[in-house]
C-alpha cells in the first residue's frame, strides 16, 4: 500500500502527542486518523498566528444538561462568578491544549415548552368557583315584576340562546287605539264641524281625526273639541285653522318628481295620440299646484290650446287663493328656473302664473263624498287626499273614479295610497300609484 502523500506537501507544523505516537509506531494511518491530524494542524496553525490555544470544550462523556446555567447576573465593575451571566471573554486555555472534535460538543439543552393557562372569558353564572385572579361577573338580575325564569340580558348585549329569546316591545292594535276614543264627543264634536265648515267627518277615520284634533285643541289652549268649535263661531282665523288641519293643505309642484316624470313620459303621450282635446280632473287640487303642475307639461308636449282642467277642492278659502294664482318664492321650490321664465311672471318674492295657463284651469268646490263626479274624463289626479278616509269611503271613492273615465283613461293617485282590489274596479295597475282603466 502507498503512502499517503498528503503530509508531504503540507507546511510542517509542532508534532502533537497523537502524530508523534502515529510516527513513532510506523502503522498505516486510517482515514479518520488522517481527518484528525489535520484539524490539530489547522489548530496549530491557528495558535501560531493569534498567540494562544482556543479554549477547551467539555469532553464528549460529559452527560447532557451537565453545563453550568446561569443564575445571577453580573454586577457592573466586577467579575462575575461561574454560573453568572456575564459579558467580561472567559480565561484562555494554556498553548497546547488540544481543540476537541465538534462532535463532541453536546447539544444544549432547553426548556420544555408549556402552553400558558388563560383565564375563562366568562364564568358561569351557577357552577363551581372561578380559578383564582379571574374576576367574577355578577349575576344578572330579572325585573321584579318578571316570574321566576323570565330571560334577563344586559343592555346592550344581545341575550344568549341558553336564556330563549326576548319578546319584542307589543304595538298597540287599530281596536286598541279606538278605545281611546270618546265616541260621544267625538259625534258632538262632528255635529259642529258640519255646521261650521260644512265638512262630513262619518266617513273619516276617527282614531286619526280624534288625535290630530285633541292636538290641535290643546295647542290653541281648548280643554275639548267642543269648546273649540265654540271659540271658532267668532274667531274666523281660528275657523280657518281648523279648516286647514281637518283637509291637511300640504302640497307644492312637482310634488315627487319621478311619478311626474312617468306622467310625461308614458301618459301624456298616449292622450295626445287621441286627437282630440283632453280632459283633466284635479281632485283636492287645495292651493292649485297640482293643475298648474298639468298645464305646464300639456304646454311642454305642444298641446293645451283646447285642454280643459277641472280643479276641485272642499274648502272655499282654499279655492280662493288658488283662483288668486300668486306664490311666494318658498312655495315656487318645485319650479325650475326655465319654467318659472317661461309661465310665470316675477315680481318682488312674488310669481303670478300667466295667462295661457289660468285659462286652461276651472275651479269648482266639491265633496269628495257627497257632490256627483263629472264623466268622460281622460285622467284624474287625487293625490294623497283619502290618507283619512275610512277603508269603505276609499272603496266607494275609487269605484266612482274608475266610473268616471273613459276607456283607457288614467287615475293617478298618491304613491302611499295603493288601490288594494284594482281588479274590482276594472283597472290595470301601471305602476306605484298609477292606474289605468281596462278598454272597452
């Protein structure tokens, strides 16, 4: 077998005592023999330029967890002790002492890792103690008019499904707000308005009547209805004012746009297919917005020439301001600036409608309930004005309605105040609040 002839092209380096025992015996050295001849060279080598031996590692018999951990720490300007935490380097080994191989370095060793205990995020109401430091919630506490296991929550949390549900706040029934009705006062108080206003309050709802006058009392400083009706046979301010809040003269132009918008669009086209002059009927017209609102787009689709609207309303003083035809800025907000150039003439914060539009619209007084409809009628427009008419008034109102118009002629009512059975009254349901009747 040849020599290895590694060693002759090395430096030569100190003999150590394992080399110089390998010479000395002549025998072939293995390859693990070879391996550590040359990490003692290299360590040598190493001594030789820093000038001390690196330090000496625990031996490999040196059973694990044996290494000294530390305890305390150093303190500063002073040497610490063995076992201490400390940052001053540890003593040099004295030249010569041997590295030992990296595998006999034994492995460090670590603590066994235990998963922290959290606290529960709640205790139980009923059961065993809580574990110690976890704070205890206070039981809850059901209302003292509540029987035993009623389900009880904390504001503002939503009750658990261990507990059951919590039963919703009731709303008082429509039979239950009419108890709260004096019906004896509330005919007395009839009784007086027909013969103020000449106003029939039998076919309204009485819950709503009842309220909104008792209201209405009370803000004026009446201790009842009937000593309303008495002030106002002298007052005729307050005669008015009761006038308005039993019709409820709420209204402007253009009121919701976008049913306006379906009108010019889809309706007025089909009536001005017909070629012939249209007939219109504004019921509840109150301050004439609602037939001015017509005249103006009849005019815009380059009709109205020969359309007629009719414009009725139950209140006389009402029909007077409307037969006036002067608004205030505040009631002009629905008209846009090119219409309000174009059909009314400005003075002042006044707008007076002009002409070519107050000779398309006749006035008229009318109940609703007791005077007759007129016939032939290519549209009606009776808009938010039966929100207080019984379920019965409404029914005979819309079969009347329906009676008055001519075969495909429209209804156009308010968009809260859906027709329930359109069918019975031989209409066809367009869209929210507006109808048309079935050809014949």
């Amino acid at each position: 077998m040849a020599a290895d002839p590694e060693p002759a092209r090395r430096p030569a380096v100190p003999a150590t005592s394992s080399t110089a025992t390998a010479g000395a015996s002549g025998a072939p050295q293995t390859a693990l023999e070879r391996l550590r001849a040359r990490m003692e060279a290299q360590q040598a080598t190493v001594q030789t330029r820093v000038g001390a031996p690196l330090p000496a590692r625990p031996p490999i018999s040196a059973p694990a967890g044996s290494m000294p951990r530390p305890s305390t720490l150093a303190t500063p300007g002073t040497r610490p002790a063995t076992g201490s935490l400390a940052t001053a380097p540890a003593p040099r080994p004295a030249p010569g002492t041997p590295m030992p191989a990296r595998s006999a370095l034994p492995a460090p060793t670590r603590p066994p890792l235990t998963a922290p205990v959290r606290p529960p995020l709640r205790t139980p109401l009923t059961g065993a103690a809580p574990a110690s430091g976890v704070p205890v919630r206070p039981p809850l506490r059901a209302p003292l008019s509540a029987p035993p296991g009623t389900p009880v929550s904390r504001p503002g949390t939503t009750p658990d499904r261990a507990r059951g549900p919590v039963a919703p706040m009731p709303m008082p029934t429509l039979s239950e707000i009419e108890q709260t009705v004096d019906h004896a006062a509330y005919l007395a108080f009839s009784d007086a308005v027909k013969k103020l206003l000449g106003f029939d309050l039998t076919q309204y709802k009485r819950p709503q009547v009842w309220r909104r006058a008792n209201s209405f009392a009370k803000q004026k400083g009446f201790a009842n209805l009937i000593a309303l009706c008495d002030a106002c046979k002298a007052d005729i301010d307050l005669r008015t004012e009761l006038r308005d809040m039993i019709t409820i003269n709420v209204s402007e132009f253009f009121r919701n746009p976008e049913a306006w918008e379906q009108v010019r669009t889809a309706v007025l086209p089909d009536l001005l297919r017909l070629g012939r002059p249209i007939r219109m009927w504004s019921a509840g017209c109150s301050l004439g917005y609602e037939p001015y609102t017509w005249a103006m787009l009849v005019k815009e689709a380059g009709a109205g020439a020969d359309t007629r609207i009719l414009a009725t309303d139950l209140d006389e003083t009402i029909l007077a301001q409307a037969r006036a035809s002067v608004y205030s800025d505040i009631q002009m907000v629905g008209v846009s600036p090119k219409r309000k150039s174009r059909f009314f003439e400005s003075s002042d914060d006044r707008s007076v409608v002009k002409p070519e539009l107050r000779g398309m619209v006749q006035w008229k007084r009318q109940d609703l309930l007791r005077d007759p409809f007129p016939s032939d009628l290519d549209i009606i427009a009776c808009r938010n004005v039966v929100i207080y008419f019984t379920d019965e008034a409404k029914d005979g109102l819309y079969r009347r309605f329906a009676a008055a118009l001519r075969p495909e002629g429209f209804l156009f009512i308010g968009a809260t105040e859906a027709i329930a059975d359109w069918r019975a009254f031989g209409l066809k349901m367009l869209s929210s609040g507006l109808y048309r009747k079935s050809g014949s």
